[in-house]
C-alpha cells in the first residue's frame, strides 16, 4: 500500500514538475518575440523611415539651437527636480518656440499617417503586438520603480 502511495505521489510531482518547465519555456518563448526586420519593410517604406528620421534631428537641432541660457541653467540645474525642471522651462518658451514645437507635432502627425497608410495588415499587427508588448514593458519597469521607492516598512 504504501508502495503504491509513494509511485502516485512521484508520478504526481514528476507532472508537476515537467508541465512547470512547458510553461516556463512558453512563456520565454513569447517573451523573446522577434521584432520586424527590415527585410518585412519594403524600400519605400524605409525611405520613408530614414527622411522622418532626418527631420527629427533637425528639428531637435534647430529648437537647441533657438534656447537661450537662461532655458539651458534651467535644463541642467541639479536643484531642481524633474518636475519643476519641466514646469520652469514651459514657462520659460517664446511664441516662437511654442509654435515650432506646435507645428512639429502636426509634421509628425501627418508623416505618421502616411507611413500606416502604406502598411499592410501583417504590418499593422506587428506594430500592434510590437506596441503592447512594449506597454507592458514600461508599466513593469514603473511598478519596480514605484515599488523601490517606498520607505521601508518599520
């Protein structure tokens, strides 16, 4: 009798263990998605990419350059908190730069729209998974940072 307990019992844990390892291997496996090569990208498509791409670092470049000093002690001022940092400097920007930043916006708009317009729909859900999986990247990684910050418990 006890024989028999014992053969059920391993079998028992043998199951467990072996369907733990399964699942663990299936979870790494959708973990370990492979992101789009360029090969899924047709040349329009990257050349499309690449011009976004060249106008983002102008823009950056030309908005670096329209800052003043003041704007730049505020930017690196080790006092400040990221918060207030952000406050002071959006009080701190011209009609000009305000209006750069606005139209920018609506290029990006606008070059993004194009760019899903040419997507086809094995793209789109790429993008989409590519996008989840990304979001639940981030709200992980807050969590752990949240989580570090509190004070320990007494």
């Amino acid at each position: 009798m006890r024989m028999i307990i014992k053969s059920v019992l391993f079998n028992i844990l043998a199951i467990i263990f072996t369907s733990n390892i399964i699942v663990a291997q299936e979870i790494a496996t959708t973990r370990n998605r492979p992101r789009p090569t360029r090969e899924n990208i047709s040349d329009e498509q990257l050349a499309m990419l690449k011009s976004n791409r060249s106008k983002q670092i102008e823009f950056r470049n030309a908005f670096r350059e329209s800052l003043s000093g003041n704007q730049l002690d505020i930017l690196t001022n080790p006092e400040l908190s990221k918060e207030s940092k952000i406050k002071a400097f959006r009080e701190s920007l011209s009609g000009n730069q305000v209006s750069m930043m606005k139209t920018h916006r609506k290029e990006i708009r606008v070059q993004k729209n194009v760019l899903m317009n040419t997507l086809g729909n094995q793209q789109r859900m790429r993008i989409r998974k590519m996008a989840v999986s990304r979001t639940q990247l981030n709200r992980a990684l807050y969590r752990r940072a949240r989580l570090n910050r509190r004070p320990p418990r007494i």
